[in-house]
C-alpha cells in the first residue's frame, strides 16, 4: 500500500491525532513530555507491525515534504537566536558551554566504544550518543538519514526515534532527583510560583506567524545556496546545518536592516509545526520487524549514557556553575537537554524552582543553551567526529 503526499500528509494528521489523546489519556506520557508525534507514531508502528504479521501488508508513505519540513525547523532555531539576548547570559554561559562541548565529545566516544564493544557498527554509537540524545528527535532523523543514504544501515531511523525517546524519558526521570540530592535542604525556600513563569514569551499571531513561514522560507532557499557553494570543500556540513546558519543571519542581519520583527513565539510555533509533522511522517517509516536484532544494544548503550550524564552532572557541571543553588537547578536542566530535549530541561528546571523559589541564571543560560548553542556544538562536534576512520565504510 503506498500513499502519495497528500495521503503521507493526512497519515501524519491522523498520528498527530492520536497522540494527543494518548498524552491525554496516559499520564506518564505527559508527565515524561513524550512528544504527540513519538507517542501517536509508536502506536501507529504497532498497528503497521500487526498488519505486516497479519497479512503482510507494509504502508509506503512519500518522503516528497519530510525533507523540507526538517529543514523548516532547524532555520527556526537559527531565527531563534537573537544575539543581543545571547550575551546578557555573561560569564555563566560561557562556563556552562565550557562544560558541554566536551560532554558532547565524550558521550559519543562512550556509545561509539559501547557499539564496538557490543559488536556493532559504530554508527549506532553516534544514533545512542549525541545524535539523539543532546540533538532530540530532529537531529536524530536527520543523521539518520544520512546514515541511511551513505552507509546502507536498515532500521536506523527507527533507532534513532526509539533512542531519542527513551532518553527523553529518562533525562525527565532523573534531573529533579539529581538536584534534590545536590541541594541536600541547602536550597531557599519561597513562596508561589516560580519565576519562569514570569519570563513566558508574547503569544503568537497570525501575523507573526506568516511573517515567521516567509523567513523560514527564505532560509532554506540561502541554507540551499550555501551548502551548495561550500560542496567542495574537505569537510562537508549537512545541509541543515546551513539552514540553521542562515536563520542566525536573517535574525540579527536581515529582519533588523529591514526593520522587520521577529516574534519568539512565532518562530516556536512554525518551528515546532514543521518539527511534529516532520516526525510524525518519520514515526510512519518505521518497521518494529527490523529493529529486533538492534534494540538489546541500543538499550545498553542509552542506559550506560544515562549513568555517564549523571556523573557528569554531578562532578563536572555543579561545580563549575558555583555549587550553590543556581547551580543545581542548572544541573537539573543540563540532564533534561543532555538526555533529551530544551523542553524537558525547562521542566526539570520548573520542578525544582516551584519547590525552593526563582533561579533566573539558571533559566537564562539553560533555555539559550539548549534552544541554540547545543545544536550548532552538536552538529560541529559530529561533522568532525564523521571524519574519523573508525566511521568509515
């Protein structure tokens, strides 16, 4: 059974649907923050999973808009990057991107060394390293897709959906705990709400939003003249990597020459638009069938990354914030984004500053952090590690 664009389009509607009533229904869904397209797109390859059982049927979807909408996304998170608000986080952004560059490094040296170990291609240490764990499921289907195209590995954008899901989950599980044991009832007490909710963002308009659609636009048609005019060069970035790069430049080029707004709370929903109908379409490639052989080592590789992102958070990030009560919200959040997703972070965060009162370091640095710098550090520190020969054919 194939269906075409508009068929693949209305299927990914329909996953959307579904899981919204799930999250709904089933609360560890919402409480862990599984996306409505992971959720909806796991049922869904339950159901794809039966019928091939069944009778043998396989839904072949059209990749025809999978592309454009993962491009879409990544130049909203370059638009989201406003410089000017970049640099009022100081020194404690520094120090904080001090500590995560190199965690990036050694998370994928510890899936690759976990792969080997296990007796498979090395490439899975990268899809249960930082491809999906820092980089979530957008980054994760887009080396997947790359993994896919260059080195013939079937079954990895199921991996890789499945890897960035389970941490997800546990990057949710473990930040309130770890930043309950580092306050130890050191953390002061107030009052009411945090103060992130102080901070929420202008809500979106239409207006805003079709401004938002036609510079999205515009970034994928110079991300396209970009990647195409650096093609030769010895080390090639990913294409959606110039997606991001020109999002950077309209933001604080472009749209300010011009004097045109750009609305944050636009730019998150175009983006997260174009992201959860992206992976909805990618949930609905997946075969449960093919992911037998791989799914014990990936397990072993996301709980081993788990432990490490732990540890890490402990000894090298709380002290490096100051040890004090920022610093464990920050540590709290760093495990959310470590493991899982800026969205997770903020609810650890969340968690903990409802509890003990306002972080405002903490929930400047993390967010900026989270929403910006770690999917450009992510996506320099993989372009390099690519070059490696142990990731050879």
């Amino acid at each position: 059974m194939t269906l075409d664009s508009t068929g693949t389009l209305a299927l990914a509607a329909a996953i959307l649907l579904a899981g919204r009533f799930l999250n709904a229904g089933i609360g560890p869904l919402a409480r862990y923050n599984i996306p409505q397209p992971i959720s909806g797109g796991l049922a869904f390859a339950l159901l794809a999973a039966v019928l091939y059982a069944w009778g043998g049927l396989v839904i072949e979807t059209s990749g025809t808009l999978r592309a454009p909408l993962l491009l879409a996304f990544f130049a909203s998170v370059g638009l989201s990057a406003d410089l000017g608000r970049l640099r009022k986080g100081g020194p404690k952004l520094v120090l904080f991107l001090i500590c995560v560059v190199p965690f990036l490094m050694a998370q994928n040296a510890l899936g690759t060394g976990m792969a080997i170990l296990l007796d498979q291609h090395p490439l899975i240490g990268l899809v249960g390293g930082s491809v999906t764990l820092v980089g979530g499921h957008g980054t994760g289907a887009a080396y997947a897709r790359i993994f896919e195209e260059t080195h013939s590995l079937a079954g990895v954008m199921g991996l890789a959906m499945a890897s960035a899901t389970i941490g997800l989950v546990l990057g949710g599980v473990v930040g309130g705990p770890v930043a309950q044991y580092l306050l130890r009832g050191r953390a002061p007490v107030a009052a009411g709400p945090a103060a992130a909710a102080a901070n929420a963002p202008e809500p979106a308009t239409t207006e805003g939003a079709i401004v938002t659609t036609c510079l999205v636009m515009f970034c994928l048609l110079l991300g396209g003249v970009l990647a195409a005019f650096t093609a030769s060069l010895p080390v090639a970035l990913p294409d959606f990597l110039w997606c991001l790069f020109a999002g950077v430049l309209v933001r604080n080029l472009a749209a300010p020459l011009i004097r045109l707004p750009v609305s944050d709370a636009s730019v998150d929903l175009v983006g997260s638009t174009a992201l959860a109908l992206f992976l909805a379409m990618t949930m609905a490639t997946i075969r449960l069938w093919e992911l037998a052989a791989l799914a014990g080592p990936l397990m072993a590789i996301v709980a081993a990354q788990a432990a490490f992102a732990v540890l890490y958070g402990v000894v090298v990030v709380y002290r490096a914030m100051g040890r004090d009560y920022e610093a464990a919200v920050a540590t709290a959040g760093f495990l959310g984004f470590s493991m899982g997703a800026t969205a997770t972070a903020i609810a650890n965060m969340q968690a903990v500053a409802n509890r003990y009162g306002p972080a405002p370091v903490a929930f400047l640095v993390v967010p900026l952090t989270g929403a910006f710098f770690i999917d450009l550090a992510n996506a320099l520190v993989l372009t390099g590690a690519l070059t490696l020969p142990v990731f050879g054919e």
